[in-house]
C-alpha cells in the first residue's frame, strides 16, 4: 500500500485553478522530487498532503487515512506527517531545545525528560548539539534548517514533506541540509521533496514528478525522467535548470 | 490665597496616597483584563465565525466612537440597574475601564497577530498542533512580543485617562488632589502636585517604552 496516495485532486483558489486532476503515489521507503516551474502548484499540493490547504475534489490518502474528509482528525495525522519550509519556520522565541521539545510535549504528551533526550539525540544527529541552548536568530540559514527537520523528525514522522529546504539558503549552506536528507533517505524514510536541486534528484530520488500550470505532467522514475522525458516543457525545464 | 504654601502637602501626603494607589490599581486591572479580553476579541475578528467577527468588530468600533466620559458616566448608571444594586464608583469605574480598554487593546493585538508570519502559524499546524495550542504558544507570544512598546504606551495613556472617574466621584489621584485642595483651601498646590505625579510617572513609563523599542531593533 502506498504511504501517500494522490487521486484525481483538483483545487481551485477562487476561480483560479491551481490542481488539475493530479494523480500520483509515494509507496513507502520511497523519495519522490517534485519539481516545476514557479506557480506550477507545487506548494500547493504537498501542503494539501497533509491538509494544511483544503481541496475541492479528488482523494489524499496518508497511511491509508483520508486527508479531505470531515471527519479526519487532522491535527493528530499532521503529528506524525513532518514538514519542512522554505523559510525554516523555527519558532524564534523558543531556543532550539525548546523548538524541538515544544510539540512533543504539547501533541504527542511526551514527558519533559524523554522529550529532551529525544531532541538532543536529533540535535547530535543533524550535528547541531552545542546550540540546543541558542535562539533560531544566532543560528545561520542551514543550521536553521538543520534543526527544522530535526524538528520534524522529533516526532517520529512516518513520512517527511519538504517544501524547497534548500532555496532560501546561500549556496554554500545547501549541501550541509541536502546531506542530511541524504542521511534520512538512506534510513529509508518516506519523502516527497519539492526541489531543484537536480544533483539530489539524480543521487538520492527514485522518481520524479514534473508539475505545470497545475498539472503533473511527467510522473517517471528518475532513469526515465533524466534519460528522455516525454513532454518538451519538462525538457525545456530541465535545459534551463541544468545551464546554471 | 497668597503665595504657594506647600507645607499643606506634608499632612494631605496619606490621603494623596491613597488616590495613587486607586489610580494605579485601576490602571493595572483594566490593563490585564483589557489585554485578555482585547487579544479574545482580536481572535474572534480574526478567525471566529462570521456572526462573532462581526459583533466583536462592532464592540471595538463602538467603543473607540464615544468619548470615555461618556462611557464612564453611561456605566455608572447602566450597571446597577443590569445588577440590580449599586456598585460604587470604584467598581463602575473598574468594569467600565476593562470594557473600553479592550477595544483598543484589541486592536493592538489584532496588528500583533497579524505580524506573526503566515509560515509560523503553518509550522505551528504542521507540527499537530491544535488552533489553540498554535495560538497560545506560537502566535499569540510572538504577537505580543512584537506590540510590546504598543501595549505598554497604551498602557500611558490609560493611566492617564483614570483620571475621568473624578466624572462619577470615584478616590482617584485626581479627586484626592481636588478633596485635599478645598480641606486646606491651597487647590493650586494640589493640582499642580498631582500633575507631577502623573508626568513623573508617565515620563519613567515612556523613557521604559524607548529603551524596550531600541533593544527589540537590536534584536530584529
Ligand atoms: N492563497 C492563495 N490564493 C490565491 N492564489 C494562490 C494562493 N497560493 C498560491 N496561489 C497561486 O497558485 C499558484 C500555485 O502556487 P504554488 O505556491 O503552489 O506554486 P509553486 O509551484 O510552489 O511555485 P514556487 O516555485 O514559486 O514556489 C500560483 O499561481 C500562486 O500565485
Ligand atoms: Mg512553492
């Protein structure tokens, strides 16, 4: 059964259709990359993966639990979906102890202790543990988004949405982060990364998903999608992609 | 009258006191009930129903369209008959300043909140929490870090509209000053000794609220 399964989800902002009847799955232990032209929809759909946006029609399964229905309780899914975002999003008036420990405390009703010791071995994990007691804002760009998916991962994520990790970064920040992903795909963690970091497409992803104008246009595992993608916009991507 | 005689300060200083401490205690109880109900009434705006996001938008309107005179003297005379006893003037002027108080505070939160950006919130979200843990421990401390200085100058000029009770006959600083000025017949001292009390208050208050404003720039 497929960790994540995506049928048919159509989303419209207002008038404005974002999500074209995309289809797509994410089996367990698999990396999948998204990638796109800006405004392709990208954001959008992994965030409608864990419910964070609405939409209108179509089917999101995570675990075998459907995301759009009523009833579904969402918070508690999102406890064990991980995300990380462009941006960091490290709650800046919290240490990074603190960041780590917060919702393991507050959702899964971890005690103090245990929640601590977690987050200190993910700390040491993504190579980070001298600043557990540092403010997000002394931190640079790819610390922070070190301790983002340590966050994450703090919350024993069965599966991991990332939402470009690495372009808000200087260049020379981007390995440090892409190798801990690396680290993470390699434990056989369940990951759709919405990138354009072609290097970590080809290295680490199993397949590839090539999204435009709110539809997914190319669905292939990476040895298709690099020998010879079939749609010529996802060729003129990848030709501008790859120039520079 | 002749000329200022301030030895007349020395024995009203207990009575003077005793007006301070109304004053001040006003100020803080209208300021920590305003804050609360004001960041409630920013959260309805905000992200409550149609019905109560309307009814609190229309509280905060309303509330910054009368003058606090009026407000002041509609309570005093609204509140027993709701309750059907007297309250006081000290009450009516506790209740009346939380009220209106809210309402700007409100909107100072509101502005707050808003300042905390949308991917904090979503962090916040994805991480399982609940809309009330995302506010209670993401947002809200944050929004209110951000209006700190805001919060605090309001808080100045709350301390210094108190003296509008002095309309319902409330033992404020002011009405103290007014009472001690005719016992002894020297009101002149007696006002001018109470306004330097309010502006040395205020005055520390605000060179706080300066040294706050520089020390979050940093920080930023
Ligand atoms: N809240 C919103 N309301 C209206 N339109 C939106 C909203 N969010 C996104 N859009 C629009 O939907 C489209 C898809 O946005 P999305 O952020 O998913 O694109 P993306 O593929 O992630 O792009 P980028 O590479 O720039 O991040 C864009 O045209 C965007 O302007
Ligand atoms: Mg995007």
């Amino acid at each position: 059964m497929a960790m994540i399964e995506i049928r048919d989800v159509n989303k419209w902002f207002g008038r404005f259709h974002v999500l074209v009847d995309c289809t797509s799955a994410v089996d367990k232990g698999e990396v999948v990359v998204v990638c796109g032209p800006s405004g392709s929809g990208k954001s959008t759909l992994i965030k409608c993966v864990n419910g964070l946006e609405p939409f209108q029609k179509g089917e999101i399964h995570v675990n075998g639990i459907s995301v759009g229905t009523a009833g579904t309780d969402l918070p508690k899914l999102r406890s064990h979906v991980g995300m990380v975002f462009q941006h960091f999003e490290l709650f800046p008036h919290m240490t990074v102890i603190e960041n780590l420990t917060i919702a393991q405390e507050k959702v899964l009703g971890r005690g103090r202790d245990a929640a601590r010791d977690k987050g200190l071995s993910l700390l040491d994990r993504v190579g980070l543990t001298e600043f557990a007691d540092k403010h997000p804002g002394q931190l640079s760009g790819g610390q922070q988004q070190r301790v983002a998916i340590a966050r994450a991962l703090a919350m024993d994520p069965i599966c991991m949405l990332f939402d470009e990790p690495t372009s808000a970064l200087d260049p020379e920040m981007i390995g440090e982060v892409l190798a801990v992903m690396q680290d993470l795909a390699r434990d056989g963690m369940t990951m759709m990364v919405v990138t354009h970091e072609m290097g970590f497409a080809r290295n680490v992803a199993h397949r590839v998903i090539f999204m435009d104008q709110g539809r997914i246009l190319e669905d292939a595992t990476k040895e298709e999608f690099f020998g010879t993608p079939r749609s010529e916009r996802a060729q003129t991507f990848l030709s501008k992609i790859l120039s520079h | 009258m002749g000329p200022f005689d301030y030895t007349v300060l020395v024995p009203s200083l207990p009575f003077l006191w005793t007006g301070l401490q109304f004053s001040v205690h006003l100020t803080l109880i209208a300021m920590s009930g305003g804050i609360v109900l004001g960041t409630l009434l920013a959260l309805a705006r905000l992200s409550g129903p149609k019905p109560l996001s309307t009814a609190s938008a229309m509280y905060v309107d309303l509330m910054r369209s009368i003058p606090l005179v009026m407000v002041i003297l509609w309570f005093f005379l609204v509140i027993p008959l709701i309750i059907g006893k007297p309250v006081g003037a000290e009450y009516s002027a506790i209740i009346t300043f939380t009220a209106f108080e809210a309402a700007y505070y409100s909107e100072i939160m509101r502005a707050g909140i808003q300042s905390v950006s949308k991917g904090q919130a979503m962090a916040g979200y994805a991480l399982g929490m609940t809309y009330g843990q995302n506010m209670r421990l993401v947002v809200l401390p944050q929004a209110f870090r951000n209006m700190l200085p805001v919060l605090l100058t309001q808080t100045i000029i709350l301390f210094q509209d108190t003296s509008l009770v002095y309309a319902i006959g409330a033992k404020d600083l002011l009405k103290a000053a007014d009472i001690a000025g005719k016992n002894y017949n020297r009101p002149v001292e007696m006002y001018l000794f109470s306004a330097v009390i309010y502006f040395v208050i205020c005055f520390s208050l605000s060179a706080l609220v300066k040294r706050l404003q520089k020390r979050y720039a940093v920080l930023r």
